[in-house]
C-alpha cells in the first residue's frame, strides 16, 4: 500500500491550524458545506438522545455516574496504585509520564528499542493530546490510524473535529476525494458502504505489517488491572490483539475502582455519544499473552499520562477530571454546531475543549486564552454530559482565569467604571454625560449606535434612550 499523504510539517503538530481563533470560526460560518455537515450529525445525535432518555432512563443514570466519577477522582492516588500493580502482576509494564515529552519518549524509544517500523492506532484523545504520532514520524516511523474517522483526518492532514467522530465535519464527497488522492486512482467507490469497504481493505495490510499497536483506554479497571476500550468499528480489538506489542496510553483519570463502576460507566458512555444502549465492540485486556494462548501481544505496556491533571484535583476545576471524553457536550453546544472543531484550533473542542485546553495548556497559551469565551453560556452542555460536569459554571471559572484580550479590555472597563461610580460628584457627571448622549443618539426613543464598550451591544440590538423604553 502506497500511502501519498500531504506532506507535514515536521514539528507542527496541526498544519490546517490557521489564524486567530475569530479567524477560524469567522472562516467557519462562511462555510456552507461545513454548516450541512454539522447540521446532518447534530440532528440525528439529538433525535437518538430523546430515545435514550424515553426508553432507557439515561437521566436517572446519569446520578449514579457522576457518584461514581467523583468517587473515582477522590480516591485516584489510590486507585492508580491498585491499577498500577495489577497491570504488572498480570505481566504487563506500566509507565508513569508527567506529561507529553516523558510519554513520546518512552513509547518512541520502545519502538527503536523493538526495531518497528510500522505503528498502527486506534483512536485516542490522548495521544492526540500528547502529539504523539508527530513524535513517532519524527523517529522515522510509519504511523497508520486505523479508526476510519481518524485515517480520514491523518488523510486531510488535520486534526479531529469531535471527540468520537473525528472527520464529523466532512461529507462523504470530500472523503471520497481524500481516498482517491492517497490511493493515487479515480477507480475508488463514492457511496457510503463502498468507501468504507476501500478503507477496509487499504488498512487490513497495516494491520499485517505494524510491530507495535497503540490504543487509548476508556476506563482502567483498578481491582484487575484490566483496561476498557470501546468502539464501534473493530479496528481497535485489531490494533490491541495483531502485533506483537500493545501499548495502551490513558490519562490518569480514567480509573475506576471495579467492575460494578466499570459497567454502568461503560452503558452510559454509548449512551451520551451515539445515542446506543451498547457499543458495539468492548474490549478488555488484563495483561499480555499468557503461556499456552494463541493470540494476543507478547508485551503489553500502560502508559499513564499527568499532563497536569493531578493538578486539578482539589482545585475549582477537579470536576472535569469526571469526564468520560463522550462528546455530548460538543453536539448540544450552539457554538460547536455553527462553527465545529476544527476552528478552536485544539484536540478538544466545545465546551470540555473550551475548558480543559487551558487548563492542561496553561491560560495564556496562544489556543488557550480566548477559548473560555467560545459559548453561550446557554447550559446546554451542562444538560447534555452523561456525568453531570457543571460545564457552564467551569466556562465562567475558566473565563475569570484567561488572559484573552476582550477580557483585559472588559476588566479595564470595569475598573474606570467602579473608580467612576464610587464618588457621588462622578457618578452624577456620568449620568448626565449618559443621558445627554442617549438623547442626542437616540431617535424616536432608541439608540442604534453607542460608542466604546457600548457598542457591542447595539451591534446586534437597539436600546431605549429613557426608562422605561417608550412603546
Ligand atoms: S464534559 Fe461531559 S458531555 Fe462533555 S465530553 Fe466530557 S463527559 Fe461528555
């Protein structure tokens, strides 16, 4: 298989990152074919979510989810201790990254230390977090995403646009261009079970060729030391059982106490993010290949990622350390639905990317500072998260945290205005000031222009020059 993909840019993690973030989502809402798209899968996510919540209680189980996830983030260091040993005492290696560099480095290393030269992946936010297949093509490996959302953005050479469906944002015309261009022939079908079957077959002989399989974990079971995966194609039972190494990357928390817990997360997770009462592919992998079994990977490694999670334990945020990357969030957010996520520039889009990005980035790093402020504050997303994350309420934390420009100027507002407002003899200036510019603005009672701060508001609405308005 000859594998013609734009060529990245070595270093840039995401070449299709462009511009400011205004940049990107003003780019977005001008893309009419991105609107139908985004419009197509938010529908029917939203109709499968009614079905869930009439037929399957998903409401009620939500409380017991969320008991569960806190529960698990309270007793992390204890739980990532059982797991830990589990994991080895089932024969497999476990690792400890503090962040993206140690986690890279251990998994190239393995890999030269192997001699591999064929890596293949199932999909996983964490790696996308960490960056890793840049680092594993900086080493001279040949990286193949198996998910068939995710070989469709490694295609595009972009990163994904929803958390569980990566190339969400494209139709079945674009990826049909996208297949045509890497299999170098026109000679590729364009309907849908066509283009699935082409993938089938252009990734099977990966699956043959990789040394090493790599897979993210949607829950790391502590009382076993067995990690979940869940999925709906069957190319990450593939990636975890075909080559001779599997190295599972998790962030730290994604543990949880036992089988019991494990269960009732792994029902609701389908739930939330595909409208299924059941995925259709779960699998559990407690160790490597023991003596006397026929297949499975003769190494198992678990690589447990910090990346400044341990910091948000105890912290105004630790409640989004309960997310279980599900994607709801991102469906029922306006914003998510009008501009999707290739704009916000980051791994996680909508409003858990517009909250942990920040927090795992820094809140002045350049995608972070102005991401709080992409949402409405609708409470949408708070309705949506199957875990029951007060997502709106962790927007406006993350909004008095950021560095963004547009909240240095409102703060700069705001403090002329208290300096202002705190003397009587400025107060009663301002007011006059305020009505004597309201009259001579407004006409026939309303203003439609103010000017400095005000003017944003009568960007989009009108506002009575005297109280009350005049009907
Ligand atoms: S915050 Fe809630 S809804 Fe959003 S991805 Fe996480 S678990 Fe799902």
């Amino acid at each position: 298989m000859s594998t013609r993909r734009r060529r990245r840019n070595p270093g840039v993690a995401y070449p299709d990152v462009k511009g400011t973030l205004r940049e990107r989502t003003v780019d977005a809402l001008r893309d009419p074919t991105l609107a139908d798209n985004l419009r197509t899968a938010g529908d029917s996510w939203g109709a499968g979510r009614e079905v869930m919540k009439r037929d399957f209680g998903f409401d009620e189980m939500r409380d017991r989810a969320r008991d569960i996830r806190r529960s698990n983030i309270r007793n992390m260091p204890a739980l990532l201790a059982e797991l830990q040993s589990n994991v080895r005492a089932n024969g497999g290696v476990v690792v400890r990254a503090a962040g993206a560099d140690e986690a890279c480095k251990y998994i190239t290393d393995l890999a030269r230390a192997r001699g591999a030269r064929v890596v293949a992946k199932s999909k996983s936010m964490a790696t996308e977090e960490i960056k890793l297949n840049e680092a594993m093509e900086h080493a001279g490996l040949e990286v193949v995403e198996t998910d068939l959302g995710e070989w469709i953005i490694q295609l595009a050479n972009e990163h994904p646009s929803h958390i569980i469906a990566p190339a969400v944002h494209l139709n079945r015309d674009q990826v049909a261009a996208l297949f045509r261009e890497e299999a170098g022939t026109d000679d590729v079908p364009t309907d849908r079970e066509g283009l699935v079957a082409h993938a089938r077959v252009r990734l099977r002989e990966k699956f043959a060729q990789a040394e090493i399989g790599i897979s993210g974990v949607n829950l790391g079971v502590a009382s076993t030391g067995t990690v979940c995966i869940v999925e709906n194609e069957g190319n990450a039972r593939l990636v975890t059982s075909q080559p001779r190494i599997h190295v599972a990357v998790m962030g730290m928390e994604r543990v949880v106490a036992d089988w019991d817990e494990a269960a009732h997360i792994l029902q609701v997770l389908p739930m939330a993010a595909i409208s299924q009462d059941a995925a259709n592919y779960v699998s559990l992998i407690t160790g490597p290949r023991r003596e006397g079994e026929t297949d499975g990977p003769e190494e198992f490694h678990l690589v447990i990622i910090d990346g400044g999670r341990g910091a948000l334990r105890g912290s105004e945020f630790e409640e989004v350390l309960s997310c279980i990357r599900c994607g709801a969030c991102l469906y029922s957010c306006p914003m998510w639905q009008n501009v999707g996520g290739q704009a916000y520039g980051s791994p996680y889009s909508g409003p858990i990317g517009a909250i942990i990005t920040p927090l795992l980035e820094g809140p002045s790093s350049p995608g972070s500072r102005d991401l709080p402020f992409m949402s409405t504050l609708c409470g949408a997303c708070g309705d949506a998260c199957p875990v029951g994350i007060p997502l709106p309420d962790l927007l406006v934390r993350a909004r008095a945290r950021s560095s963004s420009p547009a909240k240095r100027k409102a703060g700069l507002a705001f403090r002329v205005w208290s300096l202002l407002w705190r003397r009587g003899v400025t107060y009663r200036l301002t007011m006059i000031g305020w009505r004597l510019g309201l009259r001579i603005r407004g006409r026939g009672g309303w203003v439609h222009r103010l000017p400095g701060p005000g003017s944003g508001w009568t960007k989009v609405r009108d506002m009575p020059s005297k109280w009350p308005p005049r009907r």
